[in-house]
C-alpha cells in the first residue's frame, strides 16, 4: 500500500531525496533533516501503515526485523557500544502521542548525551 500524499511514501519512491543509510525489500532508512541527537534516524516500512495503532498481527515479522536491525544501524552510524553509550528507539502513535508524519517510523537517537528529550 502507498499513499500519494505521505511525505515519507515519496521519500520510499523517490520522488524526495534523503540520506539514506539502508534500505532492503521492507524497510528505508535515513538520517531525519531535523535532528534531536547527534546519531537521528528514521526507520519506515515501506508498506504505509498509518501508525503503530494500525500494525497487525501479519506486521509482527516486518516489525520484529526492524527491532533486529536498529541496534546494527545505531553502532554503524555513530552510536557508542552498550552499555556506556547506547540509543532509544521511540515511535509516536497519534496526535496525542506526537505523531507529526502518519505513516509507522521509528527513531533512533543516539550519540553523546545531553540532547534534547522528546
């Protein structure tokens, strides 16, 4: 599924440049152009999923492949080892939650503290 009007499904076709740090078959990633931590990726499935509200059992392997990657992703791209350094992972679900982009995504933040929280 592809929605014309979600930023970050043209960002997955193309139709918008990013600094893209992997891509496979499921997912994109790339560096978010505001970013809240020195490491700031953004990690979206390439099927359109409005929100971690929509994820369905049938996303449990898409999801759980993303969980696996995110720690390779974080070292590579500038995050320090575990257990000194780190990241979080964060995904915003709603308004309320502070979704901005309604397709699913998830954050890496890394790289030395202090940054912003949020």
């Amino acid at each position: 599924m592809h929605d014309p009007n979600c930023i970050f499904c043209k960002i997955i076709a193309g139709d918008i440049p990013s600094s893209k740090v992997y891509e496979d078959e499921d997912m994109l990633v790339f560096k978010d152009i505001h970013p809240s931590a020195p490491v700031h990726l953004l990690m979206v499935p390439k099927r359109h999923i409005p929100s971690m509200a929509q994820v369905t059992a049938e996303d449990a392997p898409l999801l759980g492949r993303m969980m696996v990657k995110a720690p390779e992703l974080a070292r590579a791209n500038g995050c320090n080892p575990y257990p000194e350094g780190g990241f979080r992972l964060m995904v915003n679900t709603g308004e309320e939650g502070g979704q901005e982009v309604h397709h699913l995504h998830i954050h890496i933040l890394g790289g030395a503290r202090p940054w912003r929280k949020g």
